[in-house]
C-alpha cells in the first residue's frame, strides 16, 4: 500500500478548565488523549462516535485550527508543526474542508463565482480570468453549470449549496478533504446525491476524505475503513465492511443496536447501552466505556486497554 497522506501519532489536546468564582484554572478537558490513524491517497477514513467524543477537535487540529497539546500530524512525511511560510502556505493549498450547513458557511454576500475564486486568490497568483476559468471547472466537476457563477448563494436549494462548498474545496487542486458531518444537515434523498458526487470526485481526482459523522449508514457507505472514538480516544478500527459484519467493541456493537432498523417494518433493536457519556473532566479509571459497557468485567475499571491488531482490524477491549 501507498505511503499515508496523512498519518497521525500520539494526537492529544487538554483544554484547561476554569473553576470558582475567580475562574482559576482547575481540571484538564482531555478532549483527544492519544489518537493515533492514517489516510492514504485516494481513501475514505471515517470517524464516528457520540457528540463530545473529540471528532471535531481532531478535525480542527488537522486544519490548524487549534494548536495539539502533543503527539505528531504529518502530511505526506512531515510533520505540519513546523511548517511556515510557503510550506504553510502550501499545506492550506492541499487539505481543506467542507462544513456541516451549507446555509452558514457560504457568505450571503458573495457570488459564487468570488466565493470559491477566494482561496484561489489568496493561495495563487493567477490572473482573473485564469481563476474564472478554474471557477468553471470545479463547477462543472461538483454537477452544476458554469453559468450559476454570478449567482447568490440564497438562489440555491442546500444540496446545490453543499456542491458549492465542496466546490470551493477543490480550487487549489487539493488532496485532502475533512468533511464534518457534510449531509447531516440535508434531506435524505439530497445525502444521497452528495455522497455520491463526493465519491465520483474521488474516483476522478484522487482525493482522500475525513469524513466525520455520525450517522452510520452514511459513514459505512462512503468509507474505505472506519474509526471509532469515545471519550478522546479511538477504541475500534477496521474496513468499513468488516466492522459492520462483526463490531468487536461493546461500544461499537451499541452504535449498530442504536441505530434505526434497515426496513420500517422490522422491529428496533434492543439498546445494550445505558446511561450517560461521562464528562472529560472527570474520566473513569481504566476503560473509560465501562460504567456503561454490558460486558463489563473488574479489570476493566482498572486497566485501560490498548488499542491492539484483532480479525483484520484493531480494538481496544478486554473482551479480546
């Protein structure tokens, strides 16, 4: 296999958390502690989990956006901690990304033809009617006209909306796309059109996904592998057809139990997990899945498992 374009080692960030009527600094908020993952070229890795697990934490470290508390991001062989200047410059050019609302992420000021030439005029020195004619390439590319350019973004429904903003990621010739949650706002028969799309684009361009949901039937269908994540950590990760035929991690197994039935006609399926996500100020000792876990067993409020190779996959359990 390729080398990763993207591989991440050790990934950690803590949030200081401010207690008291004077704010002082307390407890740390381990909103990722210690993940560890790579996307190759061309490849969809999907990343699911509960709301606070740390999926958009982990997104946001990748762009740049926070700063890690420690542990190691390298794209194509370096490591994007030292980059500056043109190297930075160069690193903004080939990873970008996709929102979750369409209808909040493009300005409603800006015609669509400026809103995707922006990232061209700020990461290149083309003329203008060299970023014209890019505009209307990755329109065409993304399945709509090079004629809606002029347009505002008010004059499209949310799919068309979404075509855009994958749109815009694409002008600079990217290589890698963090898509958070990029459908989740969108009706069903649209997530379908736009999953397709970004597979299509795939297929054309080359280009490797993030893609961070938590909807399962979409993360399984787009995703060459999956990763799942609790509480800051990655506890299973595996081929995304594997992990659907056998989920190894009780948390994963009660993703799937959770999750709507494939026909409306078939009954729901019992829900083996109980009780609440415990706050990241306060992390159980051990597994951190076991106050909820249907398995539990006394090691796991005492030892937390590492995250090891099992059935063509890897999970942190002691079931295994």
């Amino acid at each position: 296999m390729a080398e990763p374009i993207l591989e991440v080692r050790g990934l950690t960030k803590h949030f200081p958390a401010r207690q008291g009527l004077l704010g002082r600094k307390g407890a740390w908020v381990r909103a990722v502690d210690g993940v560890d993952f790579a996307i190759h070229p061309a490849e969809t890795l999907g990343l699911i989990g509960e709301s606070g697990c740390g999926k958009t934490t982990t997104s946001k470290l990748i762009l740049l956006q926070e700063t890690p508390t420690a542990g190691v991001i390298a794209f194509e062989g370096r490591d994007i901690a030292g980059l500056g200047g043109k190297d930075l410059m160069a690193y903004r050019r080939a990873v970008q990304v996709v929102f979750q609302d369409p209808f909040s992420s493009l300005s409603p000021r800006m015609r669509v033809e400026d809103i995707i030439a922006e990232p061209l005029e700020i990461h290149t020195d083309l003329s203008r009617a060299a970023r014209a004619e890019r505009v209307a390439v990755v329109l065409e590319l993304v399945g709509l006209p090079p004629d809606v350019a002029p347009l505002f973004p008010h004059e499209f429904s949310g799919g068309q909306r979404q075509r855009i903003a994958i749109a815009r990621a694409l002008a600079t010739d990217t290589r890698l796309i963090v898509l958070d949650e990029p459908v989740s706002a969108l009706d069903v028969s649209v997530r379908a059109q736009i999953i397709n799309q970004l597979e299509h684009l795939q297929r054309t361009l080359g280009v490797s996904y993030l893609f961070i949901g938590h909807d399962l039937a979409t993360v399984a269908h787009i995703s060459h592998r999956i990763a799942v994540m609790y509480l800051g950590k990655i506890v299973e990760t595996a081929d995304s057809d594997a992990l659907c035929a056998r989920p190894m991690h009780p948390y994963t197994q009660a993703l799937f139990a959770a999750a709507l039935p494939s026909h409306p006609d078939d009954p729901p399926h019992e829900r083996p997990i109980a009780g609440e996500v415990p706050s990241a100020l306060s992390l159980p000792s051990g597994c951190r899945f076991h106050p909820r876990c249907p398995s539990v067993m006394p090691i796991c409020s005492e030892v937390e498992p590492a995250l090891t190779a099992r059935g063509g996959g890897e999970v942190a359990c002691h079931l295994y």
